[in-house]
C-alpha cells in the first residue's frame, strides 16, 4: 500500500472556484479509485487560489481481482444433445483466449440461455493504471468559467502550471494540458517560492506549511478569524466578520496574516453602508466597531504574507483606504447640497429600459399604481400617502453620484438621504427595501410599506415587460423577470395579501397607455407558474399544486393556502376516502352538462340525502375556504363521502329516463362544485394501492 | 522614482524581454488595447511581442482637474505577449522588483476579473493586480478578440502609470506626483485636464459630432470595401472615441448606446477578418517571429525543457 498525492498547481484561482473544485476532486477521485478497484484508506482535499491537492492514504498496490462473463453464441448452438462442445464454441473461446471446457451457460432475462466466457482479471498495478484516470479527473474538473492559455486548447479556471503526482515515493507519469506531473512543488511566492521535491505523499500538509502555504482552508479561516478578533480586541472593539468577505478572503491566500490600519474618524460622519461598502467589497477589509454596533476608524486587511515589513503594507492600505474615503466623502457632500426630491427631474434622462421608457416615466408610473394598489387593500389614508411618497422618491437616488460610484448602494443611498431630508421612518426604509429580494437567498421587504413599495415596483416592470414581448423564453432571461415575479410572489404570500393579480395587472398595463386582456392574462399566468415552482421548492408535489392552482385563478394566496393544506392531508389516512368519493362523482360528469336540481325528481332516499349534505355543507365549506382555512374545509367536506358512496351503490346515475338521469348529474356536480373550494381532487396523482389501503 | 522613470523602465525592462517597443497610437482611444498593435496583432497564428504607453481618452471621466483620483486622459503602458508564455506572472513580478517595489515589503495579490470592452467584441479572463490595497495592473489572458477566439492566447498587461507612480511617491492627489525632477504631474497635464472636460462636457457640437459619427462609419465601410483595412480601422477608432465624447455629453440614451456600441463592434469585426485574411494571404509573415531564444528562458518548465 502506498498513499497517493496529486496536487494541481495553478495560477490565482477565481476564490468562488477554489472550494467546488476540491468537493469535485474529493469525489472524482473516490470514483476513479472505487471503479479502478483500488482499496484505499482515507481521502482529504486541500485547496489554496494557486493549488488544488488530495491525500489519499493506503492505496492498494494492485487492482482487485475481478471476473467478466462475455456473452458467446446461444447454449443449444454451443453444446450439442450430450452437452459436448460444438464447433461454435471452439471458436468463441479460442476468440476470448479461454479453454473451451472453461465455457459457462447463462441465462438471461427471458430464460434465453448461451455460452459464456469467464475471463479473469487479476488486475493491474496501480502505477499503471493510475496515471491516465487522474489525468482524465483533471480534465473532468468543471469551473464556472473557463479560459485557455497559450498555444493550448486545454481549459480550466486560470493556466495550470505544475503538476505533483506521486504514489508512494514514485512519481506518476502523468499529464494534463501540455504539463507533465513530477515531484517539484512550489511555495508561497513571495515567502518560499521553490521549487521543492515532495519525498512522500504523506508529507505534503507539513513541507507545505514550512514552505509558507496552508493549504487546508478551515485552517486559513480559524487563523483568519483570530487574528482578526485579537486585533480589533487591542482597540476595544469587535470585527465585523462578514462571511462572504471572510470565504473569499480565506480562499484568496495561501499564508494569512492579519493587520489592523486606521482612518481619520472625520469619516466616521459617512453613513455606515457607506463606509462597509468602500471597506468590504473594495477594499477587501473587515470593519471593526464598538461594543454598541458603531463603527470604529479602524480596519482589519488580510496580507497573503508574513509579518515582515508589516508597517509599510498598513501604511499602503492606510493611504489607498483613506483617498477612497476621501471620494466617498466629496460624493458625499456634493450629493448632499440637494434634497432627494431634488433629484427626480434628472431620471428622465436616465433610461429604464428601452421599451419602458426612463426611470422618470417609471417614477409616474409607480405613483400612480402606488394609488390603485392602496385602494385595491383598502389601506388607511396614512399608509397611502406614505406609499405614494415614497414611490415619487424611491428611484431617485440612481442619479445621485454616490450611487454612480458605488451602484450597489442603490435604495440604501434613497433611504439615508431621504431620512436626512426628514421624511418619515416608514417612507426611508420603504425605498431602502423595495428591490428586496434582490436573489436568491435574500429575504423580501421587511417592513409593510417596503413590501407594498415593492410589489409596486415589480408589476410595474413584470406588466411592462410582458406587454413589450420580453417574456422569459428557456434559459433566456436577460431582464430578470423571473426574479421579479419571484419577488412579488414571496411578497404577496408573506403579506398575505389576498388580491386578484389580474386586476393589479390591469393597473399596471393601464400606465403603459394598454389594456389588452391577453397581456393581462399572460402576466397571471407568469406568476402561477413561478408560483407553482415556489411551491415544487419548498416540498409540495407537483400534482397537488395542480389541484390547488386549477381552482385559485389569479389569487395567488389561495392557490398557495389550498396547496399547503391539501399538501398536508394528502399523506394522511382520511384523505383517500375523500379523493375517492371526489374523484367517482367527478368521472361520471361530462364537460358540457348543465342543469338545476329539481327534488322533485328524486326517487331513491339516498339522492334527497346527499341533496341535503351538499345543502347542509356547501355553506360552512365555502366560508372556511373564503377565509383561508383550507384544512377546516376539508373537514366539512367529509359528510359528503358517505352519501356520494352510497349513491354509486343505490342507484343508477345514468338512469334511463333522461331527466331523472339529468338530475342525477346535476346532484354531482353540485358535490364536485362543493371540493372546488378546496381543490381539483382530481389532478391528484393517487395509485391504486393507496385508494384501496386509505378508502 | 519619477513618472517618466516608471516608463522608462518598464521599456527598458520589456525590450529585454523580446518585445518590440512601439509607440502611441496617433489616434484617440479609450485604452492600449484598441491601438492596432494589440487588436490587430492579437488576432491570428502569428506571435507578437509588443510594449508601448497608450495616452488614453475617456472624456466622460474627466473632472476638469479638480478631483485628485480623476482623468479625462490617463497613461497606460500596455504589454502584449501572444502566444502567453509559461512564466508570464512571474516576469510581470520581475517588471514590478525593477521599479523598486520588492514584494516581501508588500502585499500583492491577484484578484479575479473578468474583463470586456464589448465596442471591439474583446473578453478574457484574468485578475486586477492589487499593491496593498492599491490596483495597479490589469492582466488579462485574452480568450476573444472582434468575436473571434483568440488563437493563441495573448496575455495582455496593462498597468496603471499614474497610480503606479502615487503609490511609489505616495501622493494622495494625481496632480502632486512628479513627472520629471521639479515638474509635476500637475503642471504638465491640468490645463489639458480643465480644457477638454470643459470641451466634452459642456461645449462639444453635438450636432457636429455626430455627423463626424456618421461620416466616419461610412468612410470606415468605404475602405473596407476597398480592402484596406489600417485605414478603415482607423475610422473605426474615430467613430469609437465620437461615441465617448457624444455620451460624456449626455445625449446618448441607453436605447442608442446599445445600438451605437453595436454599429461599433460589426465594423470592428469587419476589419478583424479582414486583417487576418489579409495576414493569411500574406503567409502570416510573422509566424516565425519572435522564437523562443529571443525570450528569456525563465521558471520551471522553460528551465527543464531548455
């Protein structure tokens, strides 16, 4: 047995690359060994931005023996009436190498049977065998984005410029784009940068650690945070540890050493977000604050280094953070010789998109939609004039210049500058939340009039970009709508706002001159179908949000009420006999039928009492429903299963006098009317088993 | 270390390397990479060694001398070396060492960057090279050029004269950097800094400037039609550096910059296929060119093959 090391040497990978990678190569690896039948003890990856490795401990030497049928010509053309070999099977296994008498009979599903050569592979040495599959696991690493080098064709995430494959203390022949593996490692650069021989596998994470690398991220990253803690500790005052910042710093360098810096506290009269942003995703620094949250005029920068020379290094970061701030200041204060308001003229010469007109058409837009959707909720007079007000200035902070420095401020400059005008608390965080959720991961509006704002925002651009023909097609999906009509469904739902989309659409079509119903319907249809794929995501079956969007129209709240609460009973014994029952009385009716019920025309007992049922429940079902109570109307729908069984049994529904037989279906599609409430039973995928099991 | 030594040694220190030294490109541009030595040059089998400083216009960037980070026209010096040799991070670190900057005193890092100019149809992948916190080089590995792959690869390195030089003389405002002994940046470049953002902001003829746009497209088209490509390309600059001006301007919606940049990059990969059936039918005279004896033999795997 002998470990085996190979370690792929790279110029600065992307740091989003550098932990992806290692899983895949964890698992490539594992792979190759298992299908290569290496017995192997335990695996690790290590990953640094200029090297990818993994250990593997206990390598078999050799491959394990394994045994291959290959299937010949068919028994009764291979053996003769005596069992004797035929000329057929001389043949075939002088083909494959074996003794004829070493032939096997084997039978195959459809009880066919034939001849069958058993060749034995005693297996290979792992050295040899070795070398072409972890080249093919480099080949097969996958990357975000990809890029060649050189003469070359090879791709990978940046140039791969050395190889280290060893098993045991020999080096494998390998190679992969245009480089051949050898022992010869290199260090950190600047600290050690080799070359240096590798002796043995084994030895890596320690040659590795006095060649100045660490090549175990979780080491890096306990490094990172400590001394990050110790030095903002030395000012009275905590990191700020940002674990984006802290995952990407901690895939960025091999030999982390920490250093605090300090800027003039004059800069400390920014705004905060101001002040993270420049430090955070600019500067790639931590920020360090108080015990109280407030932000200190010190900083935390991480070298890719040692501690030598580590006064000129703060200084520099000093001096480059300091002219940053400076920028961020006159930004600032230039920004600041106007109100907010001040600043909405100017988006009419700022362009939405070029089929929506400017941002200043969007902000007339918003305004008056704000109006329609505030009466729409029947929102008190406050809430609405709050709404409109912040959607007048809820985009005018694109054109000021500090958004123009740093766009990914856009909504928190609104909401400071519009708190430092004075406008109300609700009025500032509205326009700082209303692009939430921003993606995947990030949560909707927090504050009601945010959420309202928001909803605004997205069906305005949502109805907009419907009616101008950009629907999302495939993959395609330039414009983000699906992240939009994502946004105002996790709005309507956290809300729980119980409206009708189509009409809002309409709304929202009206502002752009248009009224077509097709376009309306369409944008409905957007949204269920976003719906429906919010609701496959958090775990209800496809089938059952079927049933709940059949009946919902465009009330996205319902459609998700009658999906959670059929989702929920649908695994439940009890459920059964109600799908049952929905699903006979649903089968026998046909699309077209019409008709009342007439009690006059009953002639068994059973049809006046499921008329009596249906009466009695129709009722307490619709008003549960109405009230978003699904689970509870349900339950009132279970009388009915007694009755719409018996009815099967007692009765024939298509009687041959043809109002009776009318009557009859009328009687069920008042019972079917009854489970639309809840849901259209009959989407729902039930196999036969668990109808019989439940029912 | 004046402004004009970080130049002269960055020359000296890349002809040593093979390249040629060339020299501005008598047009306007937005930066190196449209001077015909590197998008013409990137293009095709042929290999190419290049390095020049590029004056580079951005008209919408000007601040009329008064912002201390700010340039309607900055200095780049542009390095190309096509196909990317092996040890290419490694020279570029060489370059730094000979302008001083010894890299066990700092912090150097190379951070991803995916870079674009989508007017010439270019993109690669690459890093900004960061100083203590300082970006100070851009470094790409050019993965398309005009829309077309680039085959080979050309590594493109473009540093940032100007903030090299702040960060060498630690001075905070651009303006206070010195350019020669006893001549500041300031005194050479403000005025032209106050002038044209003056110019491009607030005086330049729209009217005028975009039927130079106009005229300089169809005289674009016009020599392309009669296959001469340097030319055309030339008229491909003029149209490039019109747009900058008209949008520094603030009268190109986003409807119109879309269709500009457009128009842009159809006539930028005209004169790319162009230039390289041109090259083609000439033999592609520099195939041969810069063989590896003229580049010094350097890092690991130049080392073992040699």
């Amino acid at each position: 047995m002998a470990d085996l090391l190979l370690e792929i040497g790279t110029e600065e990978l992307p740091p989003g690359d550098v932990g992806p990678a290692m899983e895949q190569l964890a698992g490539a690896v594992g792979r190759t060994l298992d299908t290569l039948r290496l017995l192997r003890g335990r695996t690790t990856t290590y990953g640094t931005p200029r090297r990818l490795a993994v250990l593997v401990r206990e390598v078999a030497d050799r491959q394990g023996p394994a045994e291959r049928r290959v299937r010949g010509p068919a028994a009764a053309a291979a053996f003769d009436q005596e069992g004797r070999p035929t000329q057929a099977a001389v043949g075939f296994a002088r083909s494959q190498g074996v003794r004829v008498d070493s032939l096997e009979v084997i039978e195959e599903s459809g009880g066919r049977r034939y001849a069958a050569a058993v060749l034995k592979d005693p297996g290979k040495a792992a050295r040899t065998v070795l070398p072409e599959a972890l080249a093919a696991v480099i080949a097969g690493l996958t990357f975000a984005k990809t890029m060649r080098w050189g003469g070359g064709e090879a791709r990978f995430a940046r140039p791969i410029r050395w190889l280290v494959a060893l098993l045991g203390a020999s080096v494998l022949p390998l190679e992969a784009a245009g480089v051949r593996a050898s022992r010869i490692t290199r260090g950190h650069r600047p600290l050690a940068p080799g070359p240096r021989a590798i002796a043995r596998p084994a030895q890596y994470p320690a040659l590795l650690r006095a060649l100045k690398v660490i090549v175990d991220p979780a080491a890096r990253r306990r490094s990172i945070e400590e001394q990050a803690t110790r030095l903002a500790a030395d000012v009275e005052g905590k990191v700020v540890l940002d674990p984006h910042l802290l995952e990407e710093i901690v895939m960025s360098v091999e030999h982390p050493y920490a250093l605090r810096g300090s800027f003039d506290g004059a800069f400390l009269l920014l705004p905060r977000e101001v002040l993270v942003t420049v430090m955070q995703h600019h500067q790639k620094y931590f920020a360090v604050e108080d015990a109280r949250g407030r932000l200190l005029g010190a900083f935390i920068a991480v070298r890719d280094g040692g501690p030598a020379h580590a006064a000129t290094v703060r200084q520099g970061h000093e001096w480059v953070l300091a002219a940053r701030l400076a920028d961020a200041r006159f930004f600032f204060e230039e920004d600041r010789k106007h109100h907010l308001e001040d600043f909405v003229p100017a988006l009419d010469g700022l362009v939405f998109q070029a089929q929506l007109g400017t941002v200043g058409d969007k902000t007339r837009r918003l305004a008056a939609l704000a109006g329609t959707v505030a009466s729409m909720l029947g929102l008190d007079g406050r809430t609405t004039e709050s709404l409109a007000r912040a959607a007048a200035l809820c985009k005018a902070d694109l054109v000021t210049r500090l958004v123009g420095e740093f766009p990914e401020l856009q909504g928190t400059i609104g909401q400071i500058y519009a708190s430092l005008d004075g406008a109300g608390t609700d009025v500032a965080r509205a326009i700082g939340e209303h692009y939430r959720p921003t993606g995947a991961g990030d949560s909707p509006p927090r504050t009601e009039l945010g959420a309202y704002l928001g909803l605004v925002d997205k069906t305005d651009t949502l109805a907009g970009a419907i009616g101008a023909g950009l629907t999302p097609t495939g993959s395609q999906d330039p414009y983000g709508l699906r992240r939009t009509g994502q946004g105002i469904i996790e709005i309507v739902l956290m809300l729980r706002l119980r409206l009708s989309m189509k009409t809002l659409a309409y709304a929202a079509l009206a502002q752009f001159g248009r009224s077509d119903e097709q376009v309306a319907d369409d944008v409905v249809e957007f949204l269920r179908q976003r719906l429906r794929g919010t609701l496959i995501e958090r775990g209800v079956r496809y089938d059952v949000a079927d049933a709940a969007l059949a009946v919902s129209g465009d009330d996205l709240l319902a459609a998700a009420g009658r999906a959670e609460a059929v989702a929920d009973a649908v695994g439940r014994a009890g459920f059964a006999p109600l799908y049952v029952a929905y699903d006979r009385a649903s089968r026998i009716l046909t699309a077209d039928g019409m008709g009342s019920i007439d009690p006059a025309l009953f002639e068994a007992p059973i049809e006046r009492r499921l008329f009596e049922v249906v009466r009695s429940v129709e009722h307490p079902v619709a008003e549960a429903a109405g009230a978003g109570e699904y689970a509870a109307a349900m339950e009132h729908l279970r009388p009915l299963v007694g009755p719409v069984n018996q009815i099967f049994d007692d009765v024939l529904i298509m009687a041959p006098d043809e109002r009776v037989r009318a009557n009859r279906l009328a009687l069920l599609r008042a019972v079917v009317a009854v489970f639309r409430h809840v849901a259209d039973f009959a989407k729902i995928v039930m196999s036969e088993e668990e109808k019989q099991v439940n029912g | 270390m004046t402004f004009q030594d970080v130049i002269l040694v960055l020359q000296r220190f890349w002809a040593a390397q093979g390249c040629v030294i060339e020299q501005p490109y008598d047009i306007e541009v937005g930066a190196g990479t449209m001077h015909p030595a590197t998008f013409l040059r990137a293009l095709g089998p042929e290999p190419w060694r290049v390095a020049y400083v590029q004056p580079s216009r951005r008209p919408a960037d000007g601040r009329y001398g008064e912002n201390p980070n700010r340039l309607f026209k900055h200095y780049q010096f542009q390095v190309i070396l096509k196909p990317s040799p092996d040890d290419v991070q490694e020279t570029y670190l060489a370059s730094l060492r000979e302008l001083g900057i010894d890299l066990l005193e700092h912090d150097i890092r190379f951070l991803e960057d995916d870079w674009e100019a989508p007017t010439i149809g270019a993109s690669g992948l690459g890093w900004q090279v960061f100083l203590d916190g300082q970006e100070i080089t851009q470094f790409t590995y050019f993965q398309q050029v005009a829309g077309l792959e680039a085959r080979p690869v050309s590594a493109e390195i473009t540093y940032g004269v100007e903030r090299i030089t702040m960060f060498i003389q630690r001075k905070a405002d651009v303006f206070d950097i010195a350019w020669a002994p006893g001549v500041s940046y300031g005194e050479v470049r403000r005025e032209d800094e106050a002038q044209q953002s003056r110019y491009g902001f607030d005086t330049a003829d729209v009217t005028m400037l975009r039927t130079w746009f106009e005229g300089a497209e169809a005289e674009a088209k016009r020599l392309l039609e009669a296959h001469l490509v340097l030319p055309a390309y030339d008229y491909v600059l003029k149209c490039s550096h019109l747009f900058n001006l008209l949008e520094a301007r603030g009268t190109v919606g986003v409807a119109e910059r879309t269709t500009l940049m457009a128009r842009s990059r159809a006539l930028a990969r005209r004169c790319a296929e162009s230039y390289i059936s041109d090259r083609e039918a000439k033999g592609f005279p520099l195939r041969n060119a810069f063989a590896p004896a003229a580049a010094p033999r350097r890092g690991h795997r130049g080392a073992r093959r040699g």
